[in-house]
C-alpha cells in the first residue's frame, strides 16, 4: 500500500447552483461523483474515460485541492489531504506534487514570453533563481521548445503552447501529472506530440500520468484505463479487459477504439476473430489471419 | 485586420533599449513624457524629434510596425487638430476668412505641433516601454519602483498580476474578436455599414459572446494558476533578477540631460529661443 500516489475513499462531490462544493449532500442536484475508491501506484499510465459532465474532471479537481469533497478521503504520498487540520502549506506541496495540465492551452498561461511562464510555478514555490533558471531549461527540453524560450506564447501552435504548458508543471517536479483533457482541442499532430511527452515522462521520469480523455486510441495506450459515467466509477482495469465490453460500453454511450469496433462488428455476425485487440497492429493482425483463412464463417 | 493594431505589444529583440533595466525604462518614460509636455518651442520639439529618433534607432523597431502603433489614433488626431485648426484667435489677420470661420497662422501652428507632440509621445513611451519591454519585466519594473507603497498597505503585488494578465491577454482577445465577428458576419451580421447608432447597434452581438468567454477564460486561468501554487507575493521568487547595470546609468545620465536641456528651452527668455526657434521653423515648413 506505501508505493500508492494517490488512494481515494468513498469519494463524493456536488455541486451547488454557483458551482461551488455544499456541505451535505442533497435529494436535488445529482452528484457529480458518487462514492469512489480507486488506489493509484506510483509511475502508472493511467487514463479516465467518460462522456461529458460524467464528473472526470471533478475527480482530477479533488485530487489536487482545488475542490474538496463532501464525503470521503483522499491520500496523496500517503498524507490525509482531507483532513481539517491541513495548513495552506502543506495545500501548496501537494499542489506542486500534482500537477495539472489544462484543455485549453491559452486559459493556462500567465506570462507573454515563454520561459517566463514556465518559470511560473517554481517562482510560486520560492525557489532560489539559480534552480529555477536551470528547471526551467530542462523542462524546455523535455518538451522539445528549448528554441522557442524566449518567444510570445501566442504566435505558437495549438501543440506548441500545450507543450509550453506542460513544461511549466514539470518544472514543479511533480510525482503526478493529471491531463484534463489536454488534447482535446489540438489538431491530430498535437495530439500526437502531447501525447508522446506524456508518455516520455511516465516512461523516462516514472511520473504518474493521468490523461483524462475521450478519445478511446489515447486510453487504449495506457496502462490502466478507469471508467466513470455519472459521477460512479464503472469500470477499472487493463484497456484490453475494457475495450472488449464493447456492449457494455455502448451501454452507457462510449465506444471502444474503431479497430476493436470493427472486430465486434465482425464477431458478432459470426465471422471468428479476436475481440480484445486494442491496438492498429493488433487489428490488422486479427483481419489478415480472418483473410488468409478465406473469411470463412465460424 | 484587427490583428495589425500593435499598441501595447511586445517585440522580442536584443537591442540596447530592449537589455536596459525596466525601472530604467520607467523612468525615463516620465522623464520623456514631462519633456514632450515642456516643448513649447519648435527647437524644443526639433530636440524631442531627434530624441525621439535615437530611440527608434537603438530599439531596432521596424518603421513599419511604428506607424502602424499611430494608425489607430489618427482620427483623434486629426479631430483635435481641427479644433485646434478653427478654434485658436490670433493676433494679426486671419490666413482665411469664411463667414464665422477665421483660420489664423497661430491655429495652424498650434494644430501642427499638437498633433507632432502627440505622434512623439505615443511612439516614444511604446518604443522605450511596451514595443520593448516584455510584460512581465514592465511589471517586475513597476511592482520594483512601487514597492515602498507596500508599507503603508497598498497591494503593489496584486495590481502588478493583474496588469500582466491584462496585457497577456489582449492578443488572445484580439484573436477572439475576429473569430467570433467572423462567426457573426457568416449569419449576415453587418459591421460596417449604417449610422453611427446602427453600427453601435451591431456590436452587442460581438461584445455579449466576448464578454461570456472572457470571464470563462478568467475562472479557467485562476484555477491553472492555482494549479501551479500561485498564493499572490507570499514566497515568491523570481526568474529574472532586476539590477541595474552601468549602462543603466548612462541612460539615465541622457534622460537627466536631456530634460535638463528641455527645462533650458522652456525658461530662456521667449526673444532668444523665439527667433532660432522662428527661423527654424520658417526654414523647415515654409521654404521647402
């Protein structure tokens, strides 16, 4: 249990009219999360699935401070972070231990130049300017816009200032870094990029990734895929084991990556392939051996 | 199209204006402004021109993108020339006389170097500040030469943020702007033509949609600052060190030169300066 990040339990949120969290719950407004435990290891590749205003978001909110809950507790490096005694102090440490990267990339940065604003979170935790300079430098170089340091975040692309984004977290040295729908609005060549430094840093610097998404190809990559639909958690496990409910997930209006759709398509009119390939390759793999064999009928 | 207005926006360079100090650049930005407001002679404005030049050239901003800072303010310009224009009585006869309409030589010198006087301080105070100051510096400068005030309890800090935010923004919103217009016109919404009421008129739809996104784009923007453990001034650091450096005093040694120079114009008896300022003048704009 130590090597936990991040452990919730019995996790639940509301929101009032003015969005803001209430003291109890009420017979109302429905929950945006409803009681849900879940235990994060550290250096998981995690992503969270589920349609709009599912309460995904929320879930990220509560594991940072930004949203406290109703109900429930959360753990964070093993600290109570629900507990009533927690100082301001101890809010930002743990604010600079879960970092979190936004879906719009302009609502996110502070600064007009780019290696300011990356400097902006370790400038908040009060660091001497010797570390921040050279953070600031290895989390450009992390995200490959080393040359752009001293450009105008503006000029960027979608992708470019996403990256930006994400520089200015990993120069908090977080343990965790929560994706809330971070590629959500880039073109498919950002999307790309974002989600190969996300990988990268799970991979390379054993942070935990939390990518918070609705494209299912994203959630396929990961090494543990959580479902949540109205405010519940549904569905834990690998995306293999998930991807395969297919019906299950149509049930509740999300569908598994095309190629495992096509595959349960195919299955289900009888035809004998695979309906756990998650990925391209294994896909094409499945309809190569369906074609050598004559695509005959099962 | 809206894009193109570059005042308040920052070029990146290397220039020597751009390495200055940005208290430096503060305060020579009063000093400029208190010089452009002592001109009142033609060799004043003849030395604030020059001065005015030195800058342009040493921040190694395009002309372009300079006269593109005075595009928006050219009808403010030209109306208060013509009030200038119709409105000052001079002493001898009038150069043109139409029923109630007396156009004087004074009037016409006035309007001239009351528009001159407004051109140089628009292009001096965004050359030596904003053209070259990157927002975040400009306010390090300012939150710097405040910062006594936080003694007596004025949040230097948070006035500080604030202008930094606003000044991030403005392209954002700018950007913003042409979307949502774009949007608007593809429904048949007309910006540009109508009465002046009906053009006021067509602008709601514009501002509604902005202002709605604005304050979505501010709730977002707080918590992606407090996301990154933003707690206002409390255990700050910064990046970026302000000091000043020798250069810094050279600059400054111009500024009080300079303004001394101006102070010089504006008390030596009016017969003296009055005449070289009359030839020059009479040099520079009658005889060409």
């Amino acid at each position: 249990m130590e090597n936990c990040i991040i452990k919730n339990e019995n996790l639940s949120f509301v929101y009032d009219d003015e969005g803001t969290s209430v003291s109890a719950v009420s017979a109302v407004i429905p929950p945006a999360l409803d009681d849900v435990t879940v235990s994060i290891k550290k250096g998981e590749y995690i992503a969270v699935l589920g349609h709009n205003g599912s309460g995904k978001s929320t879930f990220a909110k509560l594991l940072n401070m930004i949203l406290k809950p109703i109900n429930g507790r959360v753990y964070i490096d093993g600290k109570d972070i629900t507990c009533e005694e927690f100082t301001e102090d101890e809010m930002f440490e743990v604010r600079s231990k879960v970092g979190m990267v936004f879906q719009n990339p302009d609502n996110q940065l502070v600064a007009t130049v780019v290696e300011e604003d990356v400097a902006f979170g370790p400038e908040n935790l009060g660091l001497p300017r010797a570390e921040i300079r050279k953070r600031v430098d290895e989390a450009l170089d992390v995200v490959g816009m080393a040359e752009y340091a001293n450009h105008a975040p503006h000029k960027l692309s979608g992708g470019q200032k996403q990256r930006v984004a994400i520089a200015g977290i990993i120069a908090m040295k977080p343990k965790v870094i929560i994706f809330d729908e971070s590629t959500a609005m880039l073109d498919p060549l950002g999307r790309r990029e974002v989600l190969e430094i996300m990988e990268k840093l799970n991979r390379e610097d054993n942070i935990t990734v939390i990518n918070i998404t609705h494209y299912m190809e994203e959630a396929a990559r990961a090494d543990r895929v959580l479902i949540i639909n109205d405010g519940k958690l549904l569905l834990d496990g690998s995306p293999r084991e998930i991807f395969s409910k297919v019906d299950f997930l149509h049930s509740i209006g999300l569908e598994s990556p095309q190629g495992t759709e096509l595959l349960f398509e195919l299955s289900s009119l009888g035809y004998d392939v695979p309906t756990d390939a998650i990925s391209e390759d294994e896909c094409y793999d499945a309809l190569k051996t369906l074609l050598g064999k004559g695509g005959k009928l099962a | 199209m809206i894009s193109d207005i570059t005042l308040g926006q920052f070029f990146p360079g290397n220039s020597p204006i751009h390495k200055l100090d940005p208290r430096t650049k503060l305060l020579l930005t009063v000093a400029f402004i208190v010089a452009v407001f002592l001109a009142n002679s033609p060799l004043a404005f003849f030395s604030l021109f020059l001065a005015v030049l030195t800058l342009v050239l040493a921040s190694q901003i395009s002309f372009k993108v300079i006269l593109k800072g005075i595009k928006p303010i050219i009808y403010v310009l030209i109306f208060t020339a013509l009030i200038n224009i119709f409105m000052t009585r001079g002493e001898g006869e009038p150069l043109i006389s139409f029923y109630i309409i007396k156009i004087y030589k004074e009037g016409i010198i006035r309007a001239f170097f009351m528009a001159f006087r407004v051109i140089l301080l628009i292009i001096g105070t965004s050359v030596l500040l904003t053209y070259t100051t990157s927002p975040i510096s400009l306010t390090d400068g300012i939150e710097s030469l405040l910062s006594p005030l936080k003694k007596i309890g004025v949040p230097v800090h948070v006035f500080a943020m604030m202008m930094t935010i606003a000044l991030r923004f403005i392209p954002t919103l700018i950007e913003e702007t042409e979307k949502i217009m774009n949007a608007q016109k593809s429904r048949g919404a007309d910006f540009s033509s109508g009465s002046l009421i009906k053009r006021a008129k067509a602008l709601i739809p514009l501002l509604i949609p902005l202002f709605v996104s604005s304050f979505k784009r501010a709730d977002e923007l707080a918590i992606a600052m407090e996301c990154r453990c933003y707690r206002g001034d409390k255990n700050r650091t910064k990046l970026v060190k302000l000091s000043y450096k020798p250069k810094d005093f050279l600059w400054f040694a111009f500024g009080i030169l300079f303004i001394s120079l101006m102070i010089a114009l504006r008390i030596i008896p009016q017969h003296i300066s009055g005449s070289i300022s009359e030839e020059l003048f009479n040099f520079l704009f009658f005889k060409i």
